[in-house]
C-alpha cells in the first residue's frame, strides 16, 4: 500500500469475454491470489507487462499492446487459446482510473483498459489462478450481487455498477460503436 499512498498507479486491464448466446464469463479468483482472493470477478484482469509488444508510446499502441496482454492471460489464467480470442475480435471501450487497498498491505491503484470479446471459447483453468468459473446472463449476474455469501472484486463492481449493463445490452448491435474507442480516462 505504500506505493499506493504515494499516488503512483499502473497500468491494467480488464476482460469482458461473451459467448455467442451472450452470456459473461466470470471467474472466482483463486484462494492463493495476493489481492482479492476468492472473490469472483471479470472474464480476466492482470497487466501488461512492460515489454515490447505489450506497451505503446500513444494510446493506439498501448490499446494493442493490453490486447496482446490479454491474450497472453486468458491463455495463462482459463487456459483459453490465442487462437480463439484473435487481436481484431476484442473491442477497446474506455479506461478507467481507480483506487482499491485489499487487505491492508496489498493493493490497486490503476489505469485499467476495458476490452469486450465475444467468442465460443475452451476453458482450462489453471487452479493456482481461478478457483471457480461460470457464465451468466445480465439478469443472473444481478441477482448474484443480492447474494451476501458472495464477493466480487471492487473493479468489477465499479464498472457493473457504472457502465457494464448499459454497454452489456448495446454489445453486437450497431449501436455499441458509440461505446468504443473513448479517449478520456473515466475517474472513479
């Protein structure tokens, strides 16, 4: 957290991966994660790694450099092939900027990059990264918020709570460009 309380942040991001009836593929974070452990999330979160390839000087190169990046963890995390996720399927939304201490020594603080897919895909999951996996609906997601049993990661309840049903019922319409491609960072 010290790094934290300093105001220094990072680059992140964040995967909202759909299947073809459009359904949300969530995933319960392993019980061994440093932050968050156990809580359920987002298709995928992590970030790129500051290599070339996976950074860029101006947001156009950065957009794919979190995409590569993204592929490279749905592989590693839910054992999801490249090949089954190509660069030019995930759509670039908006960042966002947000804060989020987990357990008082660890910790977010991070500039995080919202990229949607839609893809049948094959999963694999590596148990010492997702303990738990699931689709669901719009509907069902929100009843799994009433459920106090269960917990969800602060990014992912900032962006459910802000944007992601909104942007979620546009997803493979015509409408759904007027989403993509934000150049303002969203403060949250």
């Amino acid at each position: 957290m010290g790094n934290i309380d300093k105001g220094l942040l990072h680059r992140a991001f964040s995967i909202f991966l759909f299947d073809s009836s459009n359904r949300l593929l969530l995933q319960q974070r392993a019980s061994e994660k440093i932050t968050f452990p156990d809580m359920w999330t987002n298709t995928c979160c992590s970030h790129p790694l500051g290599i070339a390839g996976e950074t860029g000087a101006d947001l156009e190169a950065a957009v794919l450099g979190v995409k590569r990046a993204a592929q490279r963890k749905l592989d590693q995390e839910l054992g999801i092939k490249p090949e089954q996720v190509p660069l030019d399927k995930f759509e670039f939304l908006t960042r966002i900027h947000y804060k989020a201490p987990s357990n008082g020594k660890w910790g977010e603080h991070e500039i995080d990059y919202i990229l949607f897919i839609r893809a049948d895909v094959d999963v694999n999951a590596n148990q010492n990264e997702v303990r738990d996996s699931k689709y669901v609906t719009a509907d069902e997601l929100r009843q799994l918020f009433e459920q106090p049993d269960l917990k969800f990661t602060p990014w992912f309840k900032l962006i459910c709570n802000s944007m992601l049903f909104e942007w979620w019922s546009h997803f493979g319409t015509s409408t759904f460009d007027k989403f993509k491609g934000e150049k303002e960072i969203r403060r949250m």
